[in-house]
C-alpha cells in the first residue's frame, strides 16, 4: 500500500513537474534529473549489511565441528565461468569457508569427470558442490545437475529441491539467482505479494525457478520467452519486470509502465564492454528502481550461494548427531 502510494507520488510529481518545466526549462533542469532517477538496487549495500551474519554462521559451523566447504568442478576454459568462480572463491574466503576448485581439461574423459564427481559426493569432508554450467559438448549428455548429492546441492538444481519449490517450500535450498532477486527485492522494500511480475526467459537456472518462488510468495506471474506473441503487451502492465535471456540492451523505456521496477538478469558481451539486458539509460524514464549491471544480480547471486552453503552444512551436521 505505502510502495503504491510512493509510486502514485512520483508519477504525479514527474507529470506536474513536466508541467513546469515548459515554462522554466533550465532552473528546474536539475531538480528534474533527481526525481526522475530511480532507485538503483546496489548489490553491494545489502552484502556489506549481511556478510558479517554470514561470516558468524561460518564460524559458528566450524565450531561446532563442520567447516563450511564448498567444492567446485570446472571444465574447460570458458572466461566467463572462470570468472564466476573466481568470484565464488573470494566470497568463500571473505566469509571462512573453504573453498576447493577441481579444474579439468576440456576433454577430459567422462568416467574421470564421473569419478571425480562420486569422490566429492562421498567426501565426508565437503559440505557443498556443483559442476559450473555450462561443460563440454561430449558430457552434456549426462545429466550432472542430477548426480550432485542433494544434500550438497548448493545450486539447488537437484529434482529433490525443485521438488521443494514446487510444493511452496522456500525456507530450504533456492537456486542462487532467484533467491538472490528475492532478496534485493525484499531488502529494498519492494512488494512482491500481489504484484503483476513478468519475467522474461524460461531456463532451468532462473526464469522457471523463480516463477514458482514468486508464485509461491503471492505474486501474480507471467512468464514470458522467445515464443511469446507480444512480448510488450505483458511488460507494459508488469509492476516488476526481470529479463534473463541474453539479449544486450533490448529492453528500453518503451517496454516499461511509469513506476515499475526492473531487474537486469542479463551479462552480455559486446564492443562496448559488459552490458545487461536493459537500455540502463531509457529504462530509468520510466523505472522507480533498477539493477545496475554490473553489481545488481551478479554479486547477489554469489551471496546466495553461499547462504546455501551454509544451509547444506546445517543440515548435514544436524544428520550426523
Ligand atoms: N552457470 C551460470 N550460472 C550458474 C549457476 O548458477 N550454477 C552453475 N552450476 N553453473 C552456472
């Protein structure tokens, strides 16, 4: 009620404002620029607030005789995996966890990669892992999201965790990206229950997920893909509207209700540098808060990781004693 409120406010101060601004042009130049900037939903605020929380959990674990141990198989050579998990191993480190990476060659033969899988599902010692996405052609036939051990399913990919989510379970593992959307969205005072949400892109990792974890928290969604007729119809009526497809700088202003807030889920690659999803610049006539990229979802996502790892490790200490 008060964030519809809030939104009303400003939409009505934008439109008198523009009023105004026909007459006196240059002295409220500036006064424009900041009503019309939207709320920008920084990582980093809300890791800085929780990381210490997190770093007590750690501590505790070890204490209670489980070090936090998070071990992470990487195949191949793709930049951007390797940097992602250079991301998660600094994480680990900031908080106290160990962190162990198993790089192998890109060809390495299945039943080594299968062996090496088996090792750390029975290590007694590794408390969290996962196979970074994506791996060589000649293993995508193996389905290595579900030979994780779910109990050490830190990705939360495992049939066993979907199953949770689909049931409306959304106090165990989540997989990463959505659980870190649901708590930028939630740290940053924005209503997720009753809300018109649109997502755009349907993967396993994000879209699919995080539409049932929405669901589940009392939203009303939509979930839209590559198929969809007309994309703008949905988008133009969303009160949040989180793309996740891929597509460098495709969803600008035109796509978007005045007051709505927007979640760039998107890494794109282009001449430029990294850019999301979103035309940052167009959107912002329109949003009342926006992800930067980099900085939004990205660190948000490695944050979530690590609260899973810190549940998995929970929960396998309590099946012990
Ligand atoms: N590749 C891109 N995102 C992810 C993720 O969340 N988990 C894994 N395992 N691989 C990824």
């Amino acid at each position: 009620m008060v964030h519809s409120l809030a939104i009303a406010g400003i939409i009505v101060a934008r439109q008198v404002l523009g009023q105004y601004l026909l007459k006196f042009p240059v002295k409220l130049k500036e006064i424009k620029l900041v009503l019309s900037m939207p709320k920008l939903l920084k990582a980093k605020d809300i890791i800085d607030a929780e990381l210490p929380r997190l770093t007590q959990k750690c501590h505790e674990l070890e204490q209670r005789g489980l070090k936090p141990n998070l071990n992470v198989v990487l195949v191949g050579d793709n930049p951007a995996s390797h940097s992602y998990v250079k991301n998660k191993k600094r994480m680990c480190e900031k908080i106290g966890a160990q962190f162990v990476l198993h790089h192998l060659a890109s060809d390495i033969p299945e039943t080594e990669f299968l062996n090496l899988l088996g090792k750390i599902n029975n290590d007694k010692a590794v408390t969290g892992c996962f196979v970074q996405l994506p791996i060589p052609k000649h293993l995508q036939h193996l389905d290595v999201t579900q030979m994780i051990n779910p109990t050490k399913d830190v990705d939360g990919f495992h049939l066993n965790t979907v199953c949770d989510l689909y049931l409306g379970n959304l106090d165990k593992v989540i997989p990463c990206t959505p659980k870190g959307i649901i708590t930028m969205l939630r740290k940053n005072n924005i209503q997720i229950e009753g809300a018109d949400i649109v997502i755009i892109g349907r993967s396993h990792i994000v879209g699919k997920p995080l539409s049932l974890i929405l669901e589940g928290l009392n939203a009303t969604v939509t979930l839209c893909h590559s198929r969809t007729k007309d994309l703008k119809k949905h988008t133009r009526s969303a009160d949040i509207v989180i793309s996740a497809v891929g597509r460098a700088e495709f969803l600008n202003a035109d796509y978007l209700k005045d007051g709505s807030t927007v979640i760039d889920v998107g890494i794109n690659k282009t001449d430029k540098g990294l850019v999301g999803d979103v035309d940052f610049a167009s959107a912002t006539e329109k949003a009342i808060a926006i992800t930067p990229v980099p900085g939004g979802v990205g660190p948000m996502t490695v944050f979530s990781l690590m609260e899973n790892l810190l549940m998995t490790t929970e929960t396998i200490l309590k099946e012990r004693s």
